[in-house]
C-alpha cells in the first residue's frame, strides 16, 4: 500500500508544480501566443510522463509477476485504493482542465472571432487576404499593401484579421504559434505580440488546390524602427 501512496503522492506533487508553473515565462520564445502554447504543452508533458510511467510500470510488474499463474482470480474490492485513484484523476483533470483554461482563454490564444478592437490604437492591425495561391497583406490606416510578406515590429501587438478572396485558407507560422483558418466572406481575428527579430515562415495549412504546396509567404519581426522606416519606404513608393 505504501508504494501506491508514494505513486499517487508523486502524481500530486507533479499536478500541483504544473499549477504554479509560470505559463508566460516569454524568453527563448518568438510570440507570446507560442509562449503559452509551448508553455501548456510542457505542463501537460511533465504530468503525463509520470502517469506513464505509473502505469506502464504496473502493467510490466503485473505481467511479469503473474506469469505462471495457471489460476487467476479476479480483484477483490478495495475501497482505499479506489477512493485514492478516483481523487488522483480527478486532480489530474482539475489541474490539466485549469492549465488549459489559462492558455485558451489568453487574448493572444483565442480572440473572439470576427470581433474587430479598433479601440486597441497601440497594435499594429493587418488585414490578411488568402487567395489562390498568395497572401496578401493590408495595414490598417496606413495605406500599405504587400504580398507573400509580412513585416512587423517587434516588441508590440499585432492584431490580424484573417480572410480569403476565394475559399478555404489557413494563415498558420508555426514558429509564432499563430494559426487561423481564412474564410471568405468572414474575418477570424489573431491578436499575439511577436517577442523576437527574425523572419518566420508563413504556410497555407489548407490544402486549397493544385498551388496549395507553394502557397507560401514570410513574416518579418524587425525592431520598431526599422517597422517604422518600412514603413515610411512602403508609403512613399506607394504615393510616387
Ligand atoms: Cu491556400
């Protein structure tokens, strides 16, 4: 008994160390979005590696232990034990359901769809077309449009909001944690503050036709000044 009650003590100390893990610890991370989307998913890891092991363990143990038993009889009740795996996996899915909630329900995760924040006049706001078989982009206010990239500063929120010419798209950078399916005729909102300089590759993660596979395009974080003097280039080219 006592070595299940160490397993289970284990268990609830992993569960509880999840719950106090700092979910946006941003460094070594490109966006806040991918910030807490890696940050739940290594929670989530460290409790099932456990789990895993407890129960794999127990099913190498009990297979080993029984091997040449001719006669086998089936469990005989044991409250105690019941009790204990009951309050463990209720724990478990307690932890797991409140770790989850925490990261799906962040601005940067999930922003309610279609819903425009005009009133959020510190983020940079995008407009992004899917077509066949290119991506183009439109900053709000600025009279800037381009196509295949998208630049953005660094350090700020970026609010995109995600839509197709023609039919089913999805605007998705992996190494931003940023992923949303373009839907003609709607706008599905992406808010996420990118934490890195880089260029990170943009894909079209719905296969929309012969092109799909090249359906490419490049999201540039550079620093606010160099955002800014892009920026003032883009204009002046697209006045002359
Ligand atoms: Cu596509």
């Amino acid at each position: 008994m006592s070595s299940k009650r160490t397993a289970f003590a284990t268990l609830l100390g992993v569960a509880a160390l999840a719950l106090f893990a700092d979910p946006v610890l941003a460094q070594g991370y490109d966006s806040t979005t991918e910030a807490l989307i890696q940050s739940l998913n290594t929670q989530l890891l460290y409790m099932a590696i456990p789990i895993t092991v407890l129960v794999e363990g127990i099913l190498i143990y009990t297979v080993w232990k029984y091997r040449n038993n001719d006669d086998p009889k089936p469990t005989k009740e044991n409250r105690r034990l019941e009790i204990s795996w009951t309050i463990a996996t209720a724990l478990v899915l307690l932890v797991v359901g409140y770790a989850s909630y925490g990261v799906m329900a962040n601005e940067y995760v999930s922003q309610a769809s279609g819903e425009i924040e005009p009133a959020d006049s510190n983020a940079v706001t995008v407009d992004v077309y899917g077509q066949k078989y290119l991506w183009e982009f439109n900053y709000t206010g600025q009279n800037v449009t381009t196509t295949g990239t998208l630049v953005l500063p660094k350090g700020q929120d970026v609010i995109l909001r995600i839509t197709s010419r023609d039919w089913l798209h999805s605007f998705h950078v992996p190494e931003l944690g940023l992923k949303q399916d373009a839907l003609p005729g709607q706008y599905e909102t992406i808010k996420t503050k990118p934490t890195e300089t880089g260029t990170y590759q943009l894909y079209c993660a719905e296969y929309c036709g012969v092109g799909h596979s090249k359906m490419l395009g490049e999201v540039r974080v550079v620093s606010q000044q160099e955002y800014q003097n892009w920026l003032d280039e883009q204009q002046g080219n697209s006045s002359s």
